[in-house]
C-alpha cells in the first residue's frame, strides 16, 4: 500500500493521538515504542484494533493467541498497524450463573475500548457463545469498519466409535444416566472423547450458529463459520480478515453499511437452513437494536416459516461441524437458499453475499440437503403468542417431536430451578408424559441472565419408559446443543409481572405450533385474582454489575439488552487525558 492508494493517510481518528507533535503526541507515541514499535508505524497508516477474548479460562478461545498473531501478520502485509487488546471473555462452560448475564457488559468493554483508543478499524476475535454477539454489539455502538474472525469449531467427537457432539451426547448421556440406559462410569470416561481439539462446539450450538450469522450478515469473510479450529485454512482466514481490515477501513466500509435490515433477514433465513439455536434470536434482536435496525419477532416468524432445514448436523440430524466443512460450508448452504436472499446486501470483502456464494460446490449430500428435497420441512423458528406470553415465546421445530406440536395437557410447575431440581427425581411427582412441565423465574431478571435451563430433564419414571421428549415451557433459553419440544423466551418473564408467574400447576395449556398459539385455559378474571394474592419479584441484588443489570435489562423479545446501551453513540475522538 501507497500512499497514493490512501489519501486519508494521517488524517483519521488514530493521527488524533500519533500525529501530533505536541505534548500529548509524545506522550501517546512514547509509550508505545516501549513495545519495539519503530518509528514508522505512526506514520499515518490505518491502525486495526484486535479484540482479543482469549482467555485460559474460555477453552473455546484458548488458542486466540495464534489466531491473532495470524491476523497481525494479514494487517502488516496491507500496509496497517496492528495493536492487539484484552476484552472480557464469558466462557459458555465455565461462567456461573450464566453467560448471558455477562454478555452486556462484555459488549460495554469492547464499546469503551473502541471508542478510547486510537484505531481506525477493528477486528472481532470470536467464537464462544457469547463473544460474537457481545462483540458485534459493542462494535455496532462503535460503527468503525469492522470484520469478524471466528476460532473455529472443534474436530468431530468420537466415542465407542460413536460420532457424538458438544453438549448435544451431554444431554443424551445424562438422560441415559438417570433412565438406567448408561452407566455413570461410561458417562465419565465419554468427557475427553467429546472434546478433543481447540476451538468451539462442533455441533449447531451457538457458537457455531452464531459464526454462521457473522457469515450469513456479511460480517466474516465466506468460509467463516466451519473451518475447524485446527485446521491451517482457519488461519489463513485469519491472515486474509487482517488484510481486508486495513481495505475496509481506506474504503471507508463501516459496519452499519453492513449490518442493514437486509442482512438481518439473510441471517433470519439461513437461521433457518441451518436448524440454527433459538439463542440467535435474542442475539440478532440485540444486535439490531444497538445498529438501529427495527427487527422484531415477528420478522422470524414472516421469513423463517417457509425455509426448510437442510443441514443434517447435531442437534437436529447425525453429522457434525468438521462435516459441515468438507460438504461446502455455509456458502453451499446459502447457494441453495439463493432465493430467499437478498442477494445484494453487502459483505466485508466489498462483495454481495451472492457474488460470495453463487458457484459455491456441495460436496456431501448425506450432509447438505438440496432445496428441493429438504432434510426436514420446517427449519426456522417458530414465535408463539397468547395469553400466557403476550410479548412471545420461540419453539424450534427442527429439534421438536412432531407428535407433540400440537398438544393439549395438565401443567406441572417448577417455582424456580432449585425447586425443579428438589423435585423432578422425586418418584412421587404428579407427572406423566401428557403433562407439561412449566418453569417459572429462569428469564432476564428471574435467574438472573436468563440461563440455558429452559431444556429440563424428564422426571426418570418418564424414561424409564422410552420416553424422550415432553413440552417444556419457560422463560429461560436452552442451549443451542439441545433438543426437544421446548418453548423459550417467553416475554414477559415471570420476574417482570408476566402470566407465568400465575401458572399453578393441574392448569391445562394448549400448544399449537401451525397456528403459532400457546394459550393458558385460565380466565382472565382468574388470573387478575391470582395476580392480586402474588407478592412482587425480589431478586436480592443490591450492588455491582448484577444490580446493574436486573434494573435495566430489556425483556427477552427485545434481545435482552440493556435498555440505555440500545443504540450507538459512534466514535467521537474524547478529549485528551493530560
């Protein structure tokens, strides 16, 4: 690069603190060159931010370390400066009470960082759960040119040469524990089998969803969401993201020309193709929230009914990410999909989404269904109104028993998570696999943070019999990993004043996917009695970011964000420090 090529050279935000020749430019550049940095770097070049969440404490990110030194080596071969910084990593596995609780307050680091500090683009390091929302959350406050850098899915788990899947067998194994269909010594010794390289859930969890909506929104380079982590092409995207970085910022690509409502309902439809977690919905209703993009529930319901799944990848089907990967990747998943694309919608590499993936190959049918002949019929997510959540509630049918989409039966109440866990063993429990079991106070404000609970496991008198799936209706999410017919997020939560508050158990609730109704078969005269005899939420928080959050915490149909970060406030250059 030249600087005939950038004739912004020395005149964006970072020639703000290294272009100055006073004090303060001193100051800032002085420092700096304590590292080894020659004099020349603060010549004027774009300087590219890396948000760095790797953490020891993170496993999904544990080897962020190479991967940024990958995108360093792509920054410095265009002509930028890179400068790598710390942001706070929520370990999905390791983070209690929840992740999610965490993931605002991570987006406010990265928010504070990018706005404070001298870059002029950014590339997001991300992979765990909640690292890619919590990124591009506080980037879309930001609206530098940005581009996302995935870690990476783990390789395939093997166990008994079983093919099995992050979270996914955890659940499976657990159950066949408490059924007698498994051994707990078998269950023990599965725990390194399934888990067995760097990188993130191989299965369509999250993280691995949620990769592909940085890919699906234009917001990675194709081939983002499947290279798995250990593979070298994963670096070499990391090398060919820090290149365009320092292109995106000369071409002046901020996010917000990125991140439009067209790409939102890309995203929506390939949420769908893929048989994507429910977690997508409040991330991209967040995400959205803070670029100013209107998206609501109703969106994924208008565009996802009609998309098929046709990704036969865990939790919904056999295969795994490193499949995924060897069949195409996501670009063969959006070719097919081509039709429900906005095809024009812009990505990080300059190019339209169709321009990436109209001649993209398929490789592995067994893996990637054509459109044609789907590998299930109904892959988006399925929003459910009625008097028990007026705001709504999602279902994911792809990973749902077809049988129980609609169902009429007798509630069985959990008050809270302790009181199911003090309960659901119990073989006494009124509670056979008619019923359906409700839990109360697991949403934003209840848990707090709204933790991946909503998938409770069957009483073991249920299994016992072979029985493997029931209606679970909550206010909690489950893990993108998970399976079943469970209705989640549903708004309002039981904390904040909702119907679920007064559910008692013996009340029957009807559920009717097609119609898109959950509906109480309780009077509203009943209920406004009820609600009359219920004592107030207390959460007990008094102090710190919790109290913080639970204050000011959006309901779940808004993305549970924080309700003074929706929005974005730019990047205004602050006044200087001495």
């Amino acid at each position: 690069m030249t600087d005939r090529h950038d004739p912004m050279k020395g005149k964006r935000r970072s020639s703000q603190w290294w272009g100055k020749t006073d004090k303060d430019g001193f100051a800032h550049r002085s420092w700096m060159k304590n590292q080894g940095f020659p004099a020349h770097l603060f010549d004027g070049r774009p300087v590219i931010g890396i948000a760095n969440t790797f953490s020891e404490f993170n496993p999904c990110n544990a080897h962020f370390r190479k991967i940024a030194e990958h995108v360093k080596r792509g920054i410095y071969e265009a002509g930028g400066f890179p400068v790598e910084f710390p942001v706070f990593s929520n370990s999905e596995s390791q983070l209690r009470p929840t992740a999610m609780l965490y993931r605002n307050l991570a987006s406010m680091d990265v928010e504070e960082a990018i706005r404070g500090l001298p870059m002029d683009g950014v590339v997001l390091l991300v992979g765990c759960d909640k690292t890619t929302p919590a990124l591009l959350m506080g980037a879309a406050s930001c609206d530098l040119p940005t581009i996302c850098v995935s870690g990476g899915p783990m390789l395939n788990g093997r166990y008994k040469n079983e093919k099995i899947g992050s979270g996914t067998h955890i659940w499976k194994f657990s159950e066949a524990v408490r059924g007698g269909q498994m051994t707990i010594e078998d269950f023990m010794s599965a725990e390194a089998d399934n888990s067995r390289s760097a990188g993130h859930c191989m299965t369509m969890g999250t993280a691995s969803t949620m990769a592909s909506m940085a890919e699906s929104l234009g917001m990675a380079l194709p081939g983002n969401a499947a290279i798995p982590a250990v593979d070298s092409r994963r670096y070499v995207l990391a090398h060919m993201s820090g290149m365009r970085a320092v292109e995106m910022v000369i071409e002046d690509l901020k996010l917000s020309k990125i991140l439009t409502k067209q790409a939102f309902e890309n995203a929506i439809v390939t949420n769908g193709a893929i048989g994507g977690s429910t977690n997508a919905v409040v991330h991209l209703q967040a995400i959205a929230g803070r670029v100013g993009v209107e998206l609501d529930l109703d969106d994924w319901d208008r565009l996802g009914r009609d998309v098929p799944c046709l990704l036969n990848l865990m939790p919904s089907g056999e295969h795994l990410m490193e499949d995924f990967y060897y069949a195409g990747g996501l670009p063969a998943i959006l070719r097919e999909i081509g039709d429900f694309l906005n095809k024009d919608a812009i990505t990080a590499n300059g190019k339209t989404i169709w321009e990436n993936v109209k001649d993209a190959p398929c490789w592995n049918r067994d893996v990637i269904f054509p459109l044609g002949e789907p590998f299930k019929p109904n892959g988006g997510i399925a929003v459910l109104r009625g008097n028990l959540f007026p705001n709504g509630s999602v279902l994911k049918p792809s990973a749902a028993t077809p049988e129980l989409l609609v169902h009429k039966g007798r509630a069985v109440v959990f008050e809270d998570i302790e009181d199911y866990k003090a309960r659901i063993d119990d073989e006494s429990l009124d509670i056979d696999e008619t019923c359906i079991m409700v839990l109360k106070n697991c949403g934003p404000k209840g848990y707090p943070g709204m933790a991946e609970v909503g998938n409770m496991g069957l009483p073991p008198k249920v299994l016992r019999k072979g029985i493997t799936d029931m209606i679970r209706v909550s206010d909690a999410r489950m893990s993108g990993t998970a399976y079943g017919t469970v209705i989640l997020h549903g708004a309002p939560e039981a904390a904040a004043g909702g119907t679920l508050a007064l559910v008692r158990s013996g009340d029957m609730i009807e559920l009717d996917v097609p119609k898109r109704r959950l509906h109480l078969d309780v009077s509203d005269a009943e209920l406004e009695k009820r609600r009359a005899a219920s004592p107030a939420f207390s959460n007990g928080y008094d102090r710190g970011y919790t109290k913080l959050y639970v204050d000011t915490v959006n309901q779940a149909d808004k993305g549970a964000d924080l309700d003074f970060l929706v929005g974005k406030s730019g990047t205004p250059v602050m006044r200087e420090s001495h």
